[in-house]
C-alpha cells in the first residue's frame, strides 16, 4: 500500500507524479535558498505528498461532470503559493485541461502571482505545458476554443490553458460570460481561489439583517465566483487561506461551504507566530503610546523606537553583508506599516529618510575619525542583538560593512496606491530596503528577507483575529536569522497576536483531526467534544459584532425554503418521540414551580432535564436554516451552548412542546410580506387571557421551545396560510449562563 492509499478518509482517486509535475519540483529543487528535491517530495508532509492529497479528494478528472469545494489552510508566508503551483502542476500531468487562478483582490498581488506562475510553470520559455491568459473577455472566444479543442485532441501533449484573474466582480462576471461560451462538458477545469477569505465569501449579510437586501442577495464578487463556477460543468474549487474563521463558520445556506479540508505543513525552517509571541517573546518590543502619532499624540520628529528599529535594521543587513553566500538568500528587508491613511505613509517615510542621511553621514564621518564613537551609536541595539543571536559578528567588522557595502545598497519606498509610490519591488536591484505602507503590505504581499517591522498601526475597533493575522509579513522562513529579527507593536497589538497564536492552533489543531472530512462533519465534532475549550469560546472571522446571547434567541425565517421545512419535520418528529421516551415524564407547565407560584395553569407538555449535548446532537447540529441571517445568528447560537457544555458538561435544558398556532408575515429582509421568503412578524403570542408563550422557560436551565408554525401574509387569518406544518424552535438562556459571543460578519 502506498502512503496515498493509506490516507483517511480514502482519496477520491490518486494523483500521479509525471513529466510537468517532476520538472517543476526540480526547478524549485535549484533555488539556493528552497529545499531540495527529495525534501519536496519525499515524506507524509512533502509539498507533493499534500498536494496529491489536495488533488486527491477533488472531483476525478475521468468521472462524468460534477462539482467539489475544498478548504486548504496554512501559515501565513508558509508555502502556500508553492503548494497550489504543485497542485496545479499536477493537474496538468492528471487530465485537467483548465486552471483558473483567483489571484487577490489588488493589481499588485495578481502581477505577484502571475510573475511566479510564469516562471515555475515556465510559460515563459513556451513549452512549459500550459497556455496563459490574463483576466480575458468574451473577445479571446475563438482562441481559446481552439487552444481547447486542441487539448482535447491530444491532453498529454498539448498545452492546458491556465487563466488568471483578478478577483473583481467585472473581470469574474467578463471570465464568466466567456465560459458559458466555451464547450467545456469535456475538460475537467480547477479553480483556486487564493487568499478565499478575502472578498471570496458572500459579505452581503450585513444588508440583509439591516434589510437592504434579500436573502438570496450575494456579494458582487461572490456573485461573479458563482457565475464562474456556474459555467464550468467539470471542476473542483480549492479555498487556499492562512485564515479559515469565516470560511469554517460560513452560514449553512452558503453556496461554497466546504466539502472537505487539508492542512498544508510548513518546513522546519518556518518561523510563525508561535515563534516570536510564544517562544522568543524578546524579540517582540512595545512602542510606547506616546510614540504613536495621533489626535492627541503631536510628534515633532521621528519616535525613539523607530529610530531604535532602524539601527537594528541595519546591524542585521551589515551581518547578513558578511555572512551571505552569493547567489543565496539575497535580501534583507526593514517594514514600515502605520495607519491606513497614505498621509501618515508620507511622514514615516520622510523620518526613515531623514534617519538615514542622518546615520549614514554620521558614521561614515566617525568611521573615519572616531571607530569607537561610531559604534557607540549602536552599542544598545548590538548588545540587544547579541543577546538573541550571540553568533553576530564583531560590532566594529559591522560598522565597516555599513560603510563599505550597506550604504551603498539601500532603497527607502512606499508601497500603497499614491502617484510617489513604488509600483513593483525589483528584488535583485537592491539588497537593503525599507518599505512603508499599509493595506498593500497586508495580505498575499511578499516581503524578501523581511528582518525588521515596525508597526505602530493601532488594533483599532475590530481585533478580526483573520486581519490581524494577515498583517503579519514577519512570519515565514527565517530560522536562521530569526535572533535578528524584531517586530515592533503596541501594546494592545502584542497582546492580540498572542491571543491568536493560541487561536491558530485551536483551529489547525480542530482541522488536523478533520482533515479530508466535509465542513459539516468538523461543524458537528466542533460543537459536540472539548476542541471548544472554555478558554476560547469566541471565535473571530473576518470582521466582528458581538450577538448577545442571552434572553430568548429565536429565527425569523425558518419557513423561506421548503425543503429545509420538509427535512425539518423529520428531525423534529424523531425528537419530539425521541425525548419524551427517553428523558421523560412529561408533565404539564402548571405543575413547574414558576406557575404554581404565579397560580397561573399551562397545559404545555414539557420534559425536564434533557443534556445539553442531546439538544445539540439531536437537534440544533441537524435542523435546516437556510436564512442567511437566521443561520449566522444559529452559528453564534451553537458555538454559544457549546462554550457553555465544555465548562460545564452536566448541564440539561427543558422543553416546551408548544401549541401549533398561526404566525403573519412581515416586509423584512428584503422581501415584502406576499413573498414566502419574507420572515415572520413574531414568536411570541400575547393572546388575552392566556398565559403568553414568552412566560414559558425555566429560570435557572436552558429553555428550548419545540413547536409547529403556519405561515401567511394575512394577519390572524390561518385560514390563509399558504405554508404549513412548519417546525420551529427557540431558545432561551438565562440570567446565570448568559455571555457574549463575538462571530463573523460577512460584510
């Protein structure tokens, strides 16, 4: 048996490793600063191995047409890239004659991409196997046609067409009216979607809860991923992320939830942020508020840890002058990431300048008149160095290095979309540089032998666990010289990115045991076991809102799909039989200690002390909620009780089984009242006389109401119900367990 037939679950089928896949692993084999061939493809965690595990559960390139969906996650700047070029690769040797790359969300991060694809998969030398268009039109028809045609003739042979595209709902929706044109019923297609999380998922439920939108309303480049995928009638689509919080916790009514999940595993050399906020906290510094510049915080010069920063920048660069080997590992890079706002980009750059004609000056004068005065001006950050690194050369051989080779070799840019900015990074023309920017530095950006960040850029409101993590370029592989490595942040920023180095490992662990199993499944043991400790019951996506969960959470809009209603009947008539036999006697609410003190009678049944674990498994992890904003507050629900389980795994619920009864429709959520979809106008009756169904919960325990609705437009007309037998829950918390819960918001 070989180790692919071995894996668990079963591959759909086996990737092989042939010509186009063998001469890409030894072209990236003869990178002096890679692993060799034997480290890419020989063990369970090669980059060839995962990838034929990747290839493996997508949709086989000889079954008839059908659709898969995959969640691929790794490290931030931990091989991602590499691991979808094999992947592609490999597709080309496999009988895949299409291969669409969705290359970020910015011009800066598709001309990245395509420039390395280009060279790998060498398209540029024209006989690397593969046809490459950049985000075509309907115009390349014909071509592209003929490009298919010919693969289809001769698959082995003649080259695979391989597009790439900026993920952008015009260039998608261009992409996608060009497929729908093209005869594709033959030619198995991969879709990747690199960086999913970003602007891949739907971020329309935000409108829909506010209701500007209906729920069936999709982002417009989700729309377009849609069309695309829509026009491809063979195909797989792999979700490559560093950050799965929205992708795992997508609501249940999302179109691209994931069929299955693979972790890709870094090399030894990968240094994330287990390494610089677990392990080597000391080369982590704070930058004081007052060094921050803001409304209130005026800074006539450059802050004292920037300039700190800097000289240590340029100890490291003078080491790595002295130490390099030629041909190898060739640059070394100091960050600059301040606010968002451009302006602020303008003044930190202008301070890096001014510190460097500064500094250079000064040590060149010294260097010349005074060698021990000039390297008093970096007898702090030296010593600081040596503590981490005690292999750094002599100070005084670094300060020649500077003069001699450093200062004639370093380049101060902006990276953002101002006109003064640098537009493309050509590494090989300098081996020294600092960069300053925000957003383009943030997510999918490359930064060479990056060795030194500052990053007085604030938390801000929103501690997205996803966007923090993303502006990390300082992770990657840099084991070598990590000891040269700093990162400076404020205090906040430290203390939430070693909040998330526990997360990250939370998830990739919960992952690991999952790998290769459908989304729903790792949803299910999510909830159900202790992967939810009590210590990390919040979990974060790619922005956050805090949903209280307390008092009563009820849907709105269970009734907005029929066959979610139709399969809801099932699971709620096994549960209703189901908990009566098992967790019984029944008995009538009026016989609760609540009513008789109130002297109020109820002839609701009601089972005391069900497990909380049973409530989950039997019924909140299998009913059906295809609302968008009922399933995103049903997600917050889930992870809720299951919080509250894995610190208390005793506790029970009570429920109510409720009268069936007869609800209106409402205009909301972007519907009118006449439309089925609209959600209801309230739970809970406030019949005269009675006793209203809101009293009916338990003080101290969980309550969970179990009942059945009809649905109409009319108001207290169930004549003129036009849905019904529709099941329904809600769910009430009290006072004692109550909590919030921070959950993702798309949008």
């Amino acid at each position: 048996m070989t180790v692919l037939e071995g894996v668990r679950p079963k591959l759909l089928w086996y990737p092989k490793e042939k010509e186009f896949t063998t001469a890409f692993l030894r072209l990236k084999s003869q990178d002096p600063n890679g692993p060799s061939y034997k480290e890419l493809t020989e063990g369970e965690d090669s980059v060839l191995l995962i990838a034929q595990r990747i290839l493996g559960r997508c949709h086989p390139p000889a079954n008839p047409p059908g659709k898969r969906t995959g969640l691929v996650v790794g490290y931030v700047q931990s091989g991602k890239t590499m691991s979808f070029e094999t992947v592609i690769a490999l597709a080309r040797d496999n009988g895949y004659g299409l291969v669409i790359l969705l290359a970020g969300t910015k011009n800066i991060l598709l001309d990245q991409s395509e420039d390395r694809l280009i060279k790998d998969l060498g398209i540029d030398d024209g006989d690397g196997g593969w046809f490459h268009e950049n985000n075509p039109t309907i115009a390349r028809k014909g071509h592209l046609g003929d490009r298919l045609a010919s693969w289809r003739g001769n698959p082995t042979r003649k080259r695979a067409v391989l597009i790439t595209v900026l993920k952008h709902s015009g260039h998608l929706a261009n992409l996608a009216a060009l497929l729908q044109k093209l005869p594709l019923a033959e030619v198995p297609a991969l879709v990747i979607d690199d960086e999913s999380d970003q602007a891949g998922l739907n971020t329309h439920a935000a409108a829909v809860r506010r209701s500007r939108a209906g729920t069936n309303t999709a982002s417009q480049t989700y729309s377009s991923i849609l069309q695309v995928r829509n026009a491809l009638p063979h195909h797989s689509y792999l979700q490559y992320t560093a950050t799965p919080q929205a992708n795992l916790l997508l609501a249940q009514a999302d179109l691209l939830n994931p069929e299955f999940s693979e972790l890709v595993t870094p090399g030894d050399a990968y240094t994330g942020g287990k390494a610089f906020f677990k392990q080597n906290t000391d080369l982590v510094k704070v930058i004081p508020t007052a060094q921050v510049p803001s409304a209130t915080v005026r800074l006539t010069g450059a802050p004292k840890t920037l300039l700190q920063a800097f000289r240590t920048f340029l100890l490291a660069a003078a080491h790595h002058q002295l130490t390099r080997t030629v041909g190898k590992d060739r640059n070394r890079t100091m960050m600059v990431h301040p606010a968002v706002l451009t302006t602020s980009h303008t003044m930190y750059k202008n301070w890096v300048e001014t510190a460097q004609r500064t500094t250079f000056a000064a040590v060149k004068r010294l260097q010349k008149t005074d060698p021990p005065a000039a390297a008093k001006l970096f007898a702090d950050e030296y010593a600081a160095l040596k503590a981490t690194f005690p292999n750094i050369l002599p100070l005084p051989a670094l300060i020649e290095a500077m003069v001699d080779e450093v200062f004639d070799d370093f380049r101060v840019v902006e990276i953002n979309g101002t006109q003064q900015a640098e537009k493309k990074v050509k590494w090989k023309e300098t081996k020294y540089w600092v960069l300053v920017g925000a957003a383009k530095l943030d997510r999918g950006y490359t930064v060479e032998g990056l060795c030194v960040t500052y990053m007085p850029r604030p938390l801000g409101t929103s501690a997205a666990a996803d966007n923090l993590q993303q502006r990390a370029r300082f992770f990657g592989y840099k084991k070598g010289y990590l000891g040269l490595c700093r990162v400076y942040v404020q205090s906040d920023v430290k203390d939430a990115f070693r909040d998330y180095v526990e997360h990250e490992e939370f998830i990739r662990g919960a992952l690991s045991s999952h790998r290769g199993k459908p989304l729903s499944e790792w949803r299910r043991d999510f909830i159900l076991t202790d992967l939810l400790s009590p210590t990390r019951p919040n979990v974060v996506g790619l922005d956050i809102r805090r949903i209280p969960v307390n008092g009563w959470m009820v849907p709105g809009a269970l009734h907005c799909d029929l066959p979610a209603v139709k399969a809801n009947r099932s699971t709620f008539e096994t549960v209703t039989d189901g908990w009566k036999r098992a967790y019984g006697p029944v008995i009538s609410a009026s016989d609760l200690p609540q009513f008789v003190k109130a002297g109020v009678t109820s002839p609701v049944p009601v089972v005391e002390g069900v497990p909380l674990k049973a409530i989950l498994q039997d019924l909140l992890l299998k009913v059906e909620v295809k609302d968008l904003v009922d399933a995103e507050e049903h997600s917050a629900m889930l992870i809720a009780l299951a919080s509250m389980l894995a610190k208390d795994p005793s506790l029970v619920a009570d429920v109510f089984f409720m009268p069936k009864t007869y609800r209106s429709r409402v205009a909301g959520r972007g519907f009118p009242e006449a439309d089925s979809r609209a959600p209801i106008n309230q739970y809970f009756s406030n019949t005269a006389g009675s006793v209203n169904d809101k009293s009916h919960f338990s003080p101290k325990r969980i309550t969970l109401h179990v009942r059945e609705l009809s649905v109409g437009s009319a108001k207290r007309d169930s004549s003129r119900a036009d849905i019904t037998e529709v099941p329904w829950f809600a769910l009430h918390v009290p006072k004692n367990l109550r909590q919030p819960l921070i959950i993702e918001e798309r949008g």
